[in-house]
C-alpha cells in the first residue's frame, strides 16, 4: 500500500462518492461512510492492513459538479488538513448538457472542467497534502460512440491530464467498467448508466485498490 500508517484520506466526489454518507462526519445511522465504493475501500483495507490505521473521510456530495466541488475546497478538503486526497469528479459536469440543456450559464466545458480541477489540485499540493489519487469519470455504456459517453471519455482525459501535470495517481474508473463491459450488459449494474449497484461499486474499488498497490496478503 502507497499510502503510509495512520494517513488521513480524503476522499471528495459527487453522489457516487456521496452514497448517503453520514452528516455530520462520525454522526448518523448506519455506515459514516455510506455505502458505496469508499466504504469498501475502507472495509477491505482494514480487514487486510489492521496495523495502517488509515482513516477515510466522505466528503462526496450528490449532484456536485467540479464548480461546486471548488465552491466548498476550503472547508472540506483544506481545512481537514488531509495526509492524502483521492477525487472523483465529472459526470455531472458532462450531464448538465443534456438534464439542463436550455440553462446553458450551468454547462461547464471541458477547458474550464480541466482548469479548475488543476486549480484544485494545486492548491492541496500547496497545504501539504502528500499525495493525490485522481479517477476519471464514467459512464456505464459499451458504445463509445454515444454521446454521453463519448462526452465522459473527453473529461475522462482531461482528468488524466491533470493527474500527469501533477504526478498524481491516476485511477481510471472507465477502462474498469469497460473491462467488465465485454462480458456483462451496463444494466445489469446500473439502471441509469450513472449510479451503479454494489457489484459497481466494487469494480471502482477494485480499480482504486490496485492503483494503489493493494495487496490481499496485507
């Protein structure tokens, strides 16, 4: 594992990283970190690395695009002063085009998508985070030719681009699905193509644990 002993992860995204999280922090029923792939990451390293004592804050907030996301930097990543941050942002960026189609102040093009979340990503470096995991948007669709997807895989890349600019670790969530695309139908995970069941979100986790240098042998 590349992350050192008793790191604090921040772990900041939209509904995909939301998955009804507690709020406040460590207050709420059930699971604090939702039920998504951050409370799997979470379960899966501290069944395998019990001596890491690593902790995992959400900070996912449903609907959020990287405008949002910029909005609330201070107060959810800066000031929780986080050893490490992992960042997914994107496909509500890409689905203002189509859900808020004549609102067009709300669209965020794919320059000011990159722009920002290098902004972002600078500013962590700067308040000594020590390392930033970076995962690409996705859209749950085998043809790469539709236009949500085809859109997704544009912001998909400029993601990559800003985890090369900042040697960040790059976790490219779309390659995982479309791996599991080749033998299994996108609705047999996601209805909406978006927001995925459990097996999805076992596949983001899977994806970001390997990036990461999981090991099952701890």
């Amino acid at each position: 594992m590349i992350i050192p002993q008793r790191s604090k992860l921040v772990m900041i995204g939209d509904s995909i990283t939301d998955c009804d999280r507690a709020r406040p922090i460590g207050e709420g029923k059930g699971d604090t970190l939702g039920h998504g792939y951050v409370s799997l990451i979470n379960a899966l390293i501290e069944a395998t690395y019990p001596l890491h004592e690593i902790r995992i804050v959400n900070m996912g907030v449903s609907g959020n695009t990287v405008r949002e996301l910029k909005q609330r930097w201070q107060t959810d990543v800066l000031n929780l002063s986080p050893n490490w941050l992992s960042v997914m942002i994107g496909i509500n960026d890409v689905m203002r085009y189509f859900n808020r189609r004549h609102l067009r102040e709300m669209h965020i093009s794919v320059e000011e998508y990159e722009n920002t979340l290098d902004e972002l990503i600078t500013s962590a470096k700067q308040s000594k985070v020590e390392g930033v995991i970076l995962m690409t948007p996705f859209f749950i669709e085998q043809n790469s030719s539709d236009r949500l997807r085809e859109m997704t895989d544009n912001y998909g890349k400029a993601a990559k681009r800003v985890a090369q600019r900042h040697n960040a670790i790059l976790v490219d969530v779309q390659q995982a699905f479309d791996q599991y695309l080749e033998h299994h139908y996108s609705l047999e995970i996601a209805s909406d193509r978006v927001h995925p069941t459990q097996i999805g979100h076992m596949i983001i986790a899977r994806a970001w644990l390997q990036a990461l240098g999981y090991s099952w042998q701890g």
